[in-house]
C-alpha cells in the first residue's frame, strides 16, 4: 500500500452523506465520487474508470 492509500483507508470521524463528502480522523476530505482532499491543500482526482470496448454490431 502507497501512502496516499492509507490515508484513504483511515476510519471516518464525519459523514455528510447528503452532500457528499466524509472527514477521515487523519483529517482528509473524502468525495463520494472518489476524489479527495489532503490536509496540506493537495487533491486528488476521482479515478477513471476503465474504458470497455463497445460491442460491434452483428
């Protein structure tokens, strides 16, 4: 596990389920989209999903 995915895993202290957002005990933002925001200011965008092909008509 890197750093940042420790910080992500940090039990939550908040919920905000209504607007989207928790508060982690290490004091990271956690979005409901998977994005975040550190204490120092720094983000992180939500990840991409994986592109899956489209079928091909018959």
């Amino acid at each position: 596990m890197t750093a940042i995915d420790e910080r992500l895993t940090a039990p939550v202290s908040v919920r905000h389920p209504e607007q989207g957002w928790s508060l982690l005990i290490n004091g990271v933002v956690l979005f409901d989209d998977g994005g975040a925001l550190l204490p120092t200011g720094e983000s992180l965008a939500p990840p991409v999903p994986a592109l899956v092909p489209a079928a091909r008509a018959a």
